[in-house]
C-alpha cells in the first residue's frame, strides 16, 4: 500500500524540486565564480583565470578575464535565487557549453580533466532554462506583485 504525500506537499513538490535544483546548480556556479574574482574557496583569483584562459588557447587581455568571473559570479547568484531565472539558466548554459567543449579532448571522467562535471551542470542549468524556477523564487514574487513584470515575461 503507498501512501500520498499531504496536499501541501503534492501543491508544492515542483517547486520544491525546482528550489533544489537552483540551489545546486547556481549554489555550484557562483563559488567558482567568486573563486575567479577573488581567488575565495581556493579559486584561481583574476590572474590565475587569465592563466586558466591562456591554457585554452583563449584570450587573456583585460578586462576579459574581469567579465567572464563577473558573469559567472552574477548568473549563478542570478538563478540561485530564482531571479530573470530563464535568462540566467540559459547564460550559464552556454558559459558551461564553452567548459564542456574546453574539456572535450580529456574524454568523459572530470577526474582526468574531462567532460562529466560541467556537462551535468550545463544540463541542470537547461532544465531551468526550460522549465522556469517554480513557485520558490524572485521570479514568482515577481510575479505576484509587479503587474508589469507579468505582461513583460508573457509577451
């Protein structure tokens, strides 16, 4: 015999799950984010992501290596709380898609410097893109408050 959950809990279970899911996919963006800015949680700090960039083979000229932590920091904090979620996700999709392609050459195993841990995030973060933040976010407040915001995201 399986029990159901309380109505609350079925009312609310996707955007529960849809907090969880912002929650990792931004709370794991952001640190690496702030790690590039400012070298906290043992990142790089700007200069070290410029030598992260030069390994790429990718530009390292200021501001570049400025912008890209900034985006980073600014689109995971961004889909953390659920704010211009859709917009966020998608952007940190594409930062990832970029980390993915990077890494291609190491094969799957994140272990080996391959594919696996950022493919799972740009995939979490496409599911957000897709499905939106759910009930628990800025966007929802949003939402509820700001006729504007309801004719401008529905347009």
């Amino acid at each position: 015999m399986m029990a159901t959950a309380p109505p609350f809990l079925r009312r609310h279970a996707a955007s529960a799950g849809l907090l969880l899911l912002r929650i990792a996919a931004g709370g794991f963006l952001l640190p690496h984010g702030l790690g590039k800015l400012f070298g906290w949680f043992g990142g790089p700090g700007l200069a070290g992501f410029a030598g992260e960039l030069h390994h790429f083979g990718l530009p390292t000229a200021a501001p570049l290596p400025l912008l890209l932590a900034a985006a980073q920091t600014g689109l995971g904090l961004l889909v953390l709380v659920g704010a211009s979620t859709r917009f966020a996700a998608a952007g940190s999709a594409v930062f990832l898609a970029v980390t993915v392609a990077l890494n291609l050459p190491n094969g799957w195993y994140w272990m080996h410097g391959g594919i696996e841990y950022p493919l799972l995030w740009l995939l979490a973060n496409l599911a957000l893109a897709l499905t939106g933040p759910g009930a628990l976010s800025v966007d929802a407040l949003r939402r509820r408050t700001d006729p504007e915001f309801v004719h401008a995201v529905h347009r």
